[in-house]
C-alpha cells in the first residue's frame, strides 16, 4: 500500500502566505512569538519587513491587526486558537467584528490534536466563539488543498474571516482534479441515503473512513464536509436531513456551539431531524500523543463508525 | 486659528455635549469636557484632515480609546463640517449615526470603532506602523483616559510602539484624576504617568494644563518634531471643565443633566463665550 501523504494545515497555511505575499503588497503577517509553531517564520524568511512579531501580547496583536487593515493593509494575525479565540475574544469581536475590518486571523493548534501540551492549549470552543460575531466567516479545512484554497479565498473576500488549523498531519483527502472551494459551500464527497455524516476539519477523515466501514455493514452514509461553517452550507444540510432522515456531524470542538450546534440551527427551524453530535463531549482535554487523543476522544475513524453504528441502529 | 478663535471653539464644542448628553439622557460629560480642548486642538489646528473627503488615505488618523467620551469627539466633529451640528442632539438615540460609542460604520470622521478600553491604542499603534511600512507621511494621535490606562493592552501596545520607534505615533493621556469609582490614585493607582511611559521608549511631554492652548501648542509642536520615538502627552486637565456644577466632581462622569442642569450648564457656556467677545 502507498503511504498517503500528510501534511498539517498550519503548514498549508505557511506556505500559502508566501504565495500570497508574492502576488499582493498589501498582504502583511502578524505573530505573537509563535512563528515557527503557527508557521508564518517561512513568511518572515522571505518578506521579513512584512512580518509583525508582536511578542507575547495577543490582544494587542489582534488591535495592531484592526489599524493595518483600516489602514488599507490585509493583515493575517496568527497564534494558537486558544488565544486567538479565546484570550483576544473580546478584541475580535470589539476592534475587528464590530468595525468589520478585513482582518483575517490564523488560529492554529486548535482542538485535542495539540497533543501532549494538554487541556490550557487544546482550544475546543473557538468555532462557538468566533461563529457569534455578526459578520464574522468561520473556516475550518479538512486538509493541505482545502486550507491553501481557504487561505486565498479569505485573502480576496472583504471582512473578517476566522481559519482554524491544526498541528497534527492529517492525510491529503482534496487532491482530485475537480475539487474547488468555495466559502459557503459544503462538499458531498460521499453519496449515501441511510445517515448522513456532516464533518469539519481533521475529521472529514475521520468520517470518510467510518463511511467506509460503515458500508461494509451494508449502511450507506453519505459523507459532507462543511469547511465553512459560518455562513454554513443550510440548503445542503436541509437537502441532507430531508434525504437521509437522521444525521451524525463530527468535529474535533465542543459538542456545545460548534459545527453540531450549527447544523441543528439550521435544521431546528427548515427540517427537524434526528441529529447525534460526535465531538468533544463538554470535557477539557489533556496531554497525550494527538493519534492518541483522537482515539480516546473517538473522533478516529474507528470511533466515529462506533457512534454511527450505534446512532442508525 | 489663533488662541481666541479656538477657545471661542471650545466653548461652542462644550454647548455640543452638553446638549447632546442632555439629550440622550445618558452619556459621559465629565471626560468629554475635559477633553474639549485637546479635542478642539486637533480637529481645528493639529491634524491633516479635509471633512469633505473623510476617507483620504493621506489624512491624519484619530482614534478615541476612552470611547465613552465620544459626545466631545462628535462635536468637534460636527463643528468642523462632518455633520450638521443638530445631529448632536440625536446622540444614543435608535436610529442615530451617533452611538454611544464611536464606531466606524456609522459616523464620518470616525476613524476607528473604540469604547473597550484598553483597545484603541492597539488600533492606533497598528496604523501608525501601517504608515511605516507603506512610507505615508501621516500621523496618528490616540487619547486615552487616565482610568483606562489601568487596562494591561494599553501597555502591551506601549511596549510594542516603544520598540518599533513610532514616531508618527502620539498618544494623550488626558489625565483629569477621576474615574467612576473615585479619584485615580485611591481606586488604582497609574501614578507615576510619566515614568512609566518614559519606561516604555516613549518621549514624554507632561502638559500642566491641558485645558490651555498654548500649553497644548507646545506640546504638540514638540510631538511632531520628535524623531525616532513615540509621544506621550501626559496633560492634567480639570474633569468637568467649564461648567461650573461638574467640574471635579466624580458623579459627572457618566450621568446627564437634567432640564434645570442643562440651563445652567448652557449659561456658564454662554457667559464664557461672551467673555471671549469682549477680547
């Protein structure tokens, strides 16, 4: 069997910035003393005068951010998503969110997949927080393809946009030659009428792979990715409830506000449907190999084939 | 304008909060009043501004951190042609472009959504090195209160505009010694101002009285002759100024007057303004 490839999307993310920062003057680069770890240090290698370390002060980076870009600059603010979303919450939602400027923010390391830092850095609630800002666009990619096409596609759209990354190298599951992205847009990679499986980020795998034993059993799951969860994708869902019956979503965050929390949105008011949350279940995190956590937490794809299976049953 | 012309000013930038806090039966004229001076300063004499084009990338750039004082920044605005001076009367009302906090969509003029304290020094700080990286030439003023500087931002932002050498950057404490809960220096102390903004890399002017035009003159001349370094204006100034009733008095930091208030607010005014006539 070939290796399939890996790569984290905070990789992805570095490396479209220098993509991007070689097509666009105005594109700058904000850090917070995280530059290898968020990887915008390959930006700083090649454009160092646009590259803003603004030390170890998150809530003043995301100010900083808010000035360059009413100052006509497009600012890209990274740090972990514990403190993008979570220290600097009221500084997004105040100096970015309420003005709408074109901000964008990198949050990397988000959710159980840090790893052996443990629960203070396994950031599980940023999709909650950040998909309440009026105005704010929340993406959560699925792998290498889909994070460097979300990066340009924040780049061109005007507004505040969230992007979520992870540490761990997830398997490259977007490298079809039709595959594009379009904020807003859900994917339907997998057709199937018994359940559908809605997943976000690292665990649009997850959910892949549990479709995929899933059929073994004879369940035919069909199996969308949602990158954009704000705005979300509500006709797909609504296509999803009303053809399937019953769904399953799947997110490495909080079952409370996040990908789960969205869906039933939709659906409580369009289509009421059986919905089974499969997330982080209203615990803090802790240390431990992230293949590891995602094991324990269930959001392999063994783990979530499990759920399923016990949810359509 | 000379020094009469803007005390004249002043006074009519004072009649505005007052007129509007009355008017929204709620606002911050004890802040707002203090500042009306430096507020006057900056939009008639200091920045590179053009209210017919309030979007001009070459402008100067104000950003209010101590947002709540928002009724002195509309009336100067106001005064100076952003907007008629009778939308001052609106002021918090639904449906206003005047909120009670100054906010970017809503109002010409306003260059930056501030109110959190803490915040809009970050927000400054970030156009003022938009401009170094860019070669622009303008400047950026942000004036704080000196309650607000107890919020850590402030310095994690100082820290940050020291060690970038900001030049471009001018930042005004207006330090009139109250805040909500009592005088500064019993609640939580900022003191010393100055050396702790000496400390971040700043170059600190300390202004006696902010309330004086020469004074504020002279300290901004020097700001913008300063080279290689942020300002800090650090001015006493007196919370209330100019009616007779508020000045330094704490419960005059967020409460409106009522009818009979309002009259004798409007008088003190007038009688100011005529003073400044017989000169």
């Amino acid at each position: 069997m070939s290796e399939v490839k890996k790569v984290a999307t905070r990789q992805s993310y570095g490396e479209a910035l220098v993509e991007l920062g070689r097509e666009h003057e105005n594109l700058v680069v904000l850090d917070a003393d995280l530059a290898a770890a968020t990887q915008t240090g390959k930006f700083r290698a090649v454009f160092p005068e646009r590259h803003i370390d603004c030390g170890i002060a998150e809530s003043n980076m995301i100010g900083i951010a808010a000035g360059m870009a009413a100052t006509g600059k497009v600012p890209f603010a990274s740090t972990f998503a514990m403190f993008a979303a979570g220290r600097a919450f009221e500084q997004v939602r105040n100096s970015v969110g309420y003005p709408h400027l074109n901000v964008k923010i990198g949050a990397t390391h988000a959710g159980i997949s840090v790893g052996e830092d443990g629960a203070t850095h396994q950031c599980n609630e940023d999709i909650a927080l950040m998909r309440t800002i009026p105005g704010m666009t929340v993406i959560n990619p699925s792998d290498d393809v889909e994070a460097k096409a979300a990066v340009r596609a924040a780049y061109e759209m005007d507004g505040p946009v969230y992007l979520r990354f992870g540490r761990l190298a997830v398997p490259v599951i977007n490298d079809g030659p039709d595959y594009k992205f379009e904020i807003g847009k859900g994917v339907t990679l997998r057709e199937g009428q018994d359940v559908a499986i809605i997943a976000t980020g690292l665990c649009v795998n997850s959910a892949l792979e549990a479709a995929d034993l899933l059929k073994a059993e004879g369940i035919g799951a069909r199996v969308i990715n949602i990158h954009t969860i704000k705005p979300i994708d509500a006709d797909l869902v609504v296509k999803a409830a009303k053809e399937c019956g019953r769904l399953v979503t799947v997110e490495e965050h909080s079952v409370i506000g996040g990908l789960g929390s969205a869906v039933c949105d939709v659906l409580c008011e369009r289509q009421p449907a059986p919905v089974k949350k499969i997330g982080v279940q209203d615990v803090f995190g802790e240390s431990g190999p992230a293949v590891k956590l995602l094991e324990k937490y269930r959001l392999d794809g063994k783990g979530v084939y499990e759920q399923v299976l016990e949810f359509v049953k | 304008m000379n020094k009469t012309e803007l005390q004249k000013m002043a006074v009519e930038v004072r009649k505005g909060i007052v007129t509007g806090v009355h008017a929204a039966k709620a606002g911050h004229p004890g802040g707002s009043l203090s500042a009306a001076d430096v507020f006057t300063y900056l939009y008639f004499e200091e920045m590179n501004i053009d209210p017919e084009n309030p979007g001009d990338p070459g402008r100067d750039r104000f950003v209010l951190s101590k947002g709540h004082t928002a009724p002195g920044l509309y009336s100067a605005l106001a005064h100076r042609g952003y907007f008629p001076v009778e939308d001052l009367k609106t002021l918090r009302h639904i449906g206003s472009h005047l909120q009670g906090h100054p906010c970017i969509q809503h109002t010409p003029g306003i260059d930056m959504s501030s109110g959190s304290l803490g915040q809009g020094i970050s927000a400054a700080v970030g156009m003022a090195l938009s401009a170094k990286l860019s070669q622009d030439s303008y400047r950026v003023y942000t004036l704080l209160g000196d309650g607000e500087i107890q919020e850590g931002q402030v310095w994690e932002a100082a820290m940050f505009a020291g060690h970038r050498k900001l030049d471009n950057l001018c930042v005004i404490v207006d330090n009139n010694g109250l805040q909500i809960d009592g005088p500064v220096d019993q609640v939580c102390s900022p003191y010393p101002i100055d050396r702790k903004f000496e400390a971040f890399n700043f170059h600190v002017i300390s202004v006696a009285d902010g309330n004086d035009f020469d004074q504020l003159k002279a300290a901004f001349d020097e700001a913008r002759a300063t080279k290689g370094m942020p300002t800090a204006i650090v001015m006493k100034t007196v919370k209330g100024k100019g009616v007779s009733f508020m000045e330094n008095q704490v419960g005059w930091h967020g409460k409106a007057p009522n009818d009979e208030e309002y009259a004798i607010a409007m008088a003190d005014l007038e009688k100011a303004g005529e003073a400044l006539c017989q000169k």
